[in-house]
C-alpha cells in the first residue's frame, strides 16, 4: 500500500496517523478535512470553551509541526465532495481528485435542525469550533436562552450557560431529559437536579412554532406555553456525515456499514468514530457510537486494519459528560434494557444499572468513579445480572 487517504480531520482521524506511522507505514498520508482547522477536541466545545470563548490553541489534538514530522499532505477547509470505489479516488469540493489504495472515512456527525426557524433569528447547533466561538458570543448574562432538547450536549449546554448567569429553559419532548436511553428514574434525577440548579425544564413539551418575539424569538410550545428567548439552541442529535458517499457503492444504513473488523464492502476502504456502525461480538449488536473514546480506539484499529490486521473491534463503550458539579461517567449499552436498577441516589450522585438477557450490559455513575471500573469488568465478564443486583444489596 503507497498511499492513504483519510476523509474527515479530527478525532477518528489523528489516532489513524498515530497509528499508522507506529505500525511503520511509509506511503503517502492525505488529510482532507472540510473545516479550516487543524483537528480539535470537541467535548471542551461544550464546557470550559463555551464558558470562556475556544482558545485554538488550547483545543488542538497535536501541535502544527506534528503534521510535518508524521509526513501529512493536509488538504483542510476542502470537504470531499465523492468517492469512487473502482477508479480508487476522492473528489474534493474543488474537483481534486486525490487517489488512494487505502481510504480512512472519518467524516463524523454532523447535527439536526429544526423544522419551524424559517422566520426567526438564528437557531444555534454546537459541533464545530466555529459554532462555539458564535454561540459564546451570545451568551450574556441576564438573556434568557431556550435549549431544544434535553440530551447531553443540551444538558451542558444549559449547565454552561446557567453557569454564566443566564436564564436557561430546557424543552423535552419525552417525560424526562435522557429518558429515551436511560429510562425515566435516571431522567427524572437529572430533571431534579438540573432545576435545583435554577434551570427551567418543560418535559413532555413540543414545539409548535416559532417566531419573531418581543426578546428576539418567541417559541411556542403545544401545550399552550409560549417562551420569550434572546437566544434558541437546537440540541436535538447528531447524523452520520454520509451525504459525500451517496452513490459510492459504500453500503450506507445511519453510517457507513462495516464487519466486525471496521472494514466496509469497498476494497481497501475502512471507517472509524462516530460515522462506523459495526458489529460488536462483545454485545453481539451492531452499533454507532458517537464518543469520544471510541473515535479514539476506532482510529488506531482501523488504520491497523487497513494495514491487514483482522481482529474484530470489540469494546465496551464509555463516554463521560460535564453538568454543574455532576462527573456522569457511563460504561457499556443501555438501549433496549430490560431491568434498570437504581443502586444509589443521593443529591449529588447516582448509580444506575442496566441488564438484558440475563447479564449486566451498562452502568451508568454520576460522582461515583470507583464504582465504573468494577461495573466494566462486570460487563466484560458477562456477570450474570441477578449477581450483580444482589452483591449491590
Ligand atoms: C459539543 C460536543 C461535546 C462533546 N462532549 C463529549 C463528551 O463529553 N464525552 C464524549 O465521550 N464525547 C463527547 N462528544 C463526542 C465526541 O467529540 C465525538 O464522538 C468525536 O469528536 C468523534 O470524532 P470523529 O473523528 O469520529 O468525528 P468528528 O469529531 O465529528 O469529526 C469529523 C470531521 O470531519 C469533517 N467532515 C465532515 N464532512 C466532511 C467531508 N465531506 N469532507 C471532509 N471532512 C468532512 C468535519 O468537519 C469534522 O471536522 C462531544 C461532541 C460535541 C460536538
């Protein structure tokens, strides 16, 4: 193999080269990332960096000259536009085709919009650098902001503006926040919380318009409640950046569809972070992740694989999330669990488990981080669940 073409200049992206140039890789590096910075960290975008504008230096996952010594050909600010599996070539916005035995796409998540914002001000999202400098700058003290959707990026959202002396109002459509994964107890402790807090939450509320308002935008709920907000944030989720490979012979389904060893059906073409579903043999699901650690792992494997490595990537998932005092730390699956089971819940912490056929799957803890890494190891042995509960009792 000479040359490898990486699509997408962030997370995913970086742990490739890392490993690709360990592994002893000497072709030909490309970078294509459509943003005109060098790759980033994300998660600070919604915590200290909002709180205090995105310093770019601060926020860079490698130096410049780490670039230069790990022999990168860095083609930012330039999105790939198409990608042809038989001719071995991504097009760029510009119409650069740039050629590859080996392509790396990490091109990530991108997030949803709202219907209902022809008329009115901007609706803010966060995923980019950009969108935080935008955002941090509307945050003033004593506005009053409108966050749509209770997930996590919303819950920090809302907990770094609150922090800066706004006054915040929250719009969830299921009964609780983060109750669609967690299930309600969970999302009814981060509704407590968040309101002992002084944060606004209207759950089990959709939107039913928007428009221009005495303060900027008045949102109108179904329930007959309408807000005055300075400022409307969308956190509603993210999407696969898949647009680019339409049509490609990529197989395509909410991601980039890879086997087990995160390679796809094109030759010489893996996926890696938050756009790679994959098959995880250790919770015998197929699965996308959009966290952090796993664009970290996902990177280096890979770029292994790209190099002929066959393992299968097989890993329990964790990501973490910043909320006022809250350190919520979660391990493992919760989706679809059939038992939920509240071992601690106190103001300030929380520790919630989460089983299905027979044997515990997830965990999440909420300043509790002791706890997590025995509860990793309990999923990664496949304890059976009813052990689980009782050693808790
Ligand atoms: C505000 C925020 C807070 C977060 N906080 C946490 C947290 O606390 N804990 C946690 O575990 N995870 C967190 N995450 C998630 C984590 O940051 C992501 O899982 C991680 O960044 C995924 O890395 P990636 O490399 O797969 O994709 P991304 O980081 O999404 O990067 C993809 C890159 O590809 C570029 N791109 C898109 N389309 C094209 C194209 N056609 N051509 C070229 N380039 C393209 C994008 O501009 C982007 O730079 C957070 C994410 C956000 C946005």
């Amino acid at each position: 193999m000479r040359q490898v073409v990486i699509a997408g200049a962030s997370l995913a992206a970086t742990h490739a080269i890392e490993a690709l140039r360990q592994e002893g890789f000497q072709g030909d590096i490309t970078l294509i990332g459509a943003e005109p910075h060098l790759p980033y960290d994300r998660p600070p975008l919604s915590k200290v960096a909002l709180r205090h504008g995105p310093d770019t230096s601060e926020l860079l996952l490698r130096a410049p000259q780490w670039y230069a010594e790990h022999a990168v050909d860095l083609r930012l600010g330039q999105p790939a536009a198409a990608l042809d599996t038989r001719a071995r070539h991504v097009t760029l916005e510009d119409g650069t085709e740039v050629p590859y035995d080996g392509l790396i796409i990490a091109t990530g998540s991108q997030p949803r919009t709202l219907a209902h914002t022809a008329s009115c001000a901007p609706v803010y999202t966060l995923r980019t650098l950009d969108d935080c400098q935008a955002l941090h700058d509307r945050l003033v003290p004593g506005r009053h902001m409108v966050v749509v959707g209770g997930g996590f990026i919303g819950l920090e959202v809302a907990s770094t503006a609150r922090q800066m002396g706004l006054d915040v109002s929250v719009v969830e459509m299921a009964p609780a926040p983060l109750t669609r994964v967690l299930g309600d107890e969970v999302g009814h402790w981060f509704s407590k919380y968040h309101e002992s807090n002084g944060v606004r939450l209207h759950c089990g509320s959709v939107i039913d318009g928007m428009e221009p308002g005495t303060r900027g935008t008045k949102v109108s709920l179904l329930d007959n409640v309408s807000l005055s907000a300075d400022l409307v944030v969308a956190g509603v989720g993210a999407r696969p950046a898949t647009d680019w490979l339409e049509g490609s012979g990529v197989p395509l389904s909410d991601g980039v569809l890879c086997d087990a060893g995160l390679r796809t059906a094109a030759p010489g073409v893996v996926a890696a972070g938050d756009i790679a579903r994959w098959y995880n043999p250790l919770f015998d699901e197929e699965m996308r992740v959009e966290q952090w650690s796993n664009a970290v792992e996902q990177g280096r494997h890979a770029a292994a694989a790209l190099l002929g490595a066959d393992d299968p990537y097989a890993s329990v998932p964790y990501f973490w999330s910043d909320q006022f005092d809250a350190k919520t730390r979660f391990v493992g699956r919760a989706n679809a669990a059939e038992h939920v089971h509240i071992e601690r819940s106190e103001d300030s912490s929380l520790v919630a488990l989460f089983g299905r056929d027979g044997v515990i799957r997830g965990a999440l803890c909420v300043n509790a981080p002791r706890q997590l890494a025995v509860y990793r190891k309990a999923i990664l042995d496949r304890i059976p669940w009813g052990d689980v509960v009782a050693n808790d009792g």
